[in-house]
C-alpha cells in the first residue's frame, strides 16, 4: 500500500533538511489572529531545532503541509488558557468530564460514550492495540479498508501482526463501500474508515456510510476516522453518534487539532459503545491525559461556533482560490471536503517538495497507482496564493 508521508517521516528523511535555503520572509496579510506573528514564533522554534541538530536551518513561508488551522486558536480558547495558567501545577479533575459532557450534548450520546484523549492519535494506538494486540482481543487479524488513505492506525495494527486488506479507491477517489462489503470474510476483525479521506479529501454519501456502518457492524466493529468531520456544516455530517446510541458497534475518533487548531495542543475524542471505552482506558490514559490547560481551553473552543464558522469558511475561500489556479495551469484536482487537496503533478514528489521547499513552501506529496500528487494543506489565502506562485514558477 502506498504509504502517506507522515509528521514523523518527513523529520526522518531529512533529504529537505539540508537544502540550505536563503529564502527571505515576506510578510502576508494579517487577519483577525495575525498568523503571520503567530506562524513566525513557530517557524523560529522550527528553525532553532533545525541547527540545534546542526542542520541548515530553512526559511518557511507557508507551512502547508501538516493540515494545521493557520488561522490559531478561538479568542475564547486563548482567555481559557491565561485563566488555567495557575491551574497546571494540579492533575485535571472534573474538567475532562465537563467537556464530555458538552461533546455528549450536541451528539446525542450519553457522557460514557465519550472518551477523551490527547490528540486523537493516542486513540488510533490504544485501538491498534486493544484489536490486534491484546489478550482481549486476540492478536493480528485481519483490517479491512481502503488503499491511499490514513495510515497511522494500519501502520500501528501491521507491527502487531495484523493483516491489512485494502481495497482499492473508486475511480471518483472515494472508499469503494460495495467491494469492502464483498470482502469481509471470518477473519476480517474490524473494518476501518477515514471519511473525509487523508489524503483525498474526499466523502462518502452520509446516508451510503451510515447504511454500511448499521450493516456490516451487526458483524463486525466499524471503526471511522472522522478527524476532518468538523470541515462539514453539521447538517452534512453522517449521522454516526446516532448509531452509538442506538448500540450499534460501531466507534469514532475526532480531534481538535483541526478546525478548533489544537495540533500543538493536544486533544481529541472517542465516541463509541461504553463497554468498548472502558476497555480501551487500559490502554490509554484517556482523559486524564490532556493537560488542565488544554482542557480548559477544550471547552472554550468547544462552543465557540463563531470561531469555527469562521475557520470553515476560510477555509473555503482559501479552497476556491487554490483550485481557481491550478485549473488556470491546466492541473486536475480531487474536490475537497477537507483542509487539504490531492491533485496530480507532473515531477517526481521528491524534486516537486524540494523544489516548493527552495521557495519557502512546505507541502507534502504521495504516490498511487505509480502517480505522483501533491497533497497541500490549506493556508490562509495568502498562503495559497504564495503557493500558487511558487508552483507556476516550478512546473
Ligand atoms: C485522518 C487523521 N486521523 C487522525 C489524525 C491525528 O491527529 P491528532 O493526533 O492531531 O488528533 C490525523 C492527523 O493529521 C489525520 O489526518
């Protein structure tokens, strides 16, 4: 299967590290929280690291490789935060229950059905875990999903011995839902979806995901990766908590690191059947995890709609602008749902990184089917049309 380029592995490869780059900052368009300033402080500690490592240290203009929200955190999450900052010498208490209970509220589940987690990575590991590596559980097995999408928890699953089965996309860069189906054999112990896709950016119909997960999970646990959920309006979203309360076993993750802009933060959550949850405790530390802090600040931005009703539709506009210039280049793109576009380029990913990283761009590519794309995150609209510069420049 072809393997998405992680946080992780681009540190690693450090091929880019080394380019040596004198590319000096220009100054973007400041919006409500100045990413610029806020960007800049977090290029800087980048940059520190890169010669503390004795590396040459590049100059980054646009972060748009990781599906960061470049747009910061709510105002009300940033208060949140001054106020606990006397709280951090206590363990959170009753904090991670507040927030649970908020998140139980909206999606009609009870409190137990909600796990928290910091950052919904943790999760994805405690589940590779408690599937396929666990007494409980049995280990290896087999997963069943799609090729070219997340990859973090089938890495995770294929270290405990767990046979991936991945079937192949549509040609519309969707899970292909019918051939998964015909798939599932007595070996297959869960299936698992990431809708929207990484890296696609692509949906399946709510109603098609919701009939799919009621069936297959009357035999198997369903388990959906909904990280990029919140870039839906909320009446788009698939009706999955409901399944959760109605007992059906099936199980998500989200996070906070994208529309709410906690990457650095560190929170996410579970929604699943409460027996499954308190198993899963024992293999994470689950809500007592998350600093007091990050907590606080959870709840702040929880019910700030404002905040992610504007992230979303920059989002979009930021969205539109990029599309509007790659369809002006004469380049083909996958429609997104999400915070990041996959569209075909004609250079090998390697040159197609290093060369946007000459010019001050950090982005991210993959290869499928022999294809190399690039997968860009979305930045504000500056950023996007510093990208856009740059890869008329290069290809
Ligand atoms: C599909 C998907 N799931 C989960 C994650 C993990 O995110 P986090 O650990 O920041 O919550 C990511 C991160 O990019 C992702 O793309």
């Amino acid at each position: 299967m072809d393997q998405p380029v992680s946080r992780r592995n681009w540190l690693r490869a450090g091929a880019l590290l080394t380019a040596g780059l004198t590319v000096n900052r220009s100054s973007f368009g400041s919006n409500l929280w100045n990413p610029v300033t806020a960007n800049a402080q977090h290029e800087q500690r980048l940059v520190n690291e890169f010669a503390r490592l004795g590396l040459a240290a590049p100059q980054i203009k646009a972060r748009i490789a990781f599906n960061e929200n470049p747009h910061g955190l709510s105002p009300k999450a940033k208060e949140a935060i001054v106020k606990a900052v006397d709280s951090g010498n206590r363990y959170a208490m009753f904090e991670g229950q507040e927030l649970k209970k908020l998140i139980a509220a909206r999606e009609g589940v009870k409190p137990e059905q909600v796990m928290l987690s910091a950052g919904s990575s943790e999760l994805l590991t405690a589940m590779a875990v408690y599937f396929t590596g666990s007494a409980a559980k049995g280990k290896g097995g087999t997963i069943l999903t799609s090729q070219f999408t997340y990859d973090d928890f089938l890495g995770c699953s294929k270290k405990f011995g767990a046979k991936i089965e991945a079937v192949p996309l549509t040609k519309e860069y969707r899970y292909d839902l019918a051939t998964m189906k015909a798939k599932i054999t007595p070996e297959t112990k869960l299936v698992y979806i990431c809708n929207p896709n990484n890296p696609t950016g692509t949906v399946l119909p709510a109603s098609e995901l919701v009939a799919f997960c009621k069936e297959v999970s009357a035999k198997i646990p369903v388990f959906v990766d909904e990280a990029y959920i919140d870039f839906l309006k909320p009446e788009d979203r698939p009706a999955l908590p409901k399944l959760v309360a109605e007992g059906h076993n099936v199980f998500l993750t989200r996070t906070f690191s994208k529309i709410h802009g906690f990457a650095g933060l560190r929170l996410g959550y579970a929604i699943g059947p409460e027996k499954f949850l308190d198993e899963l405790q024992d293999y994470s530390r689950g809500e007592w995890n998350p600093s007091v802090t990050t907590l606080k600040a959870g709840i702040a931005s929880y019910q700030d709609d404002e905040w992610q009703n504007f992230c979303r539709t920059e989002n979009d506009k930021a969205r539109e602008l990029l599309y509007k210039g790659l369809k002006d280049k004469g380049y083909e793109y996958v429609p997104s749902y999400a915070n990041f576009v996959l569209f075909p380029i004609r250079m090998k990913t390697k040159q197609f990184e290093k060369e946007m990283f000459g010019n001050g761009v950090l982005t991210s590519t993959r290869e499928y089917n022999a294809q190399p794309y690039c997968r860009v995150s979305i930045g504000t609209v500056d950023e996007m049309a510093l990208f856009l510069d740059v890869f008329n420049k290069i290809v």
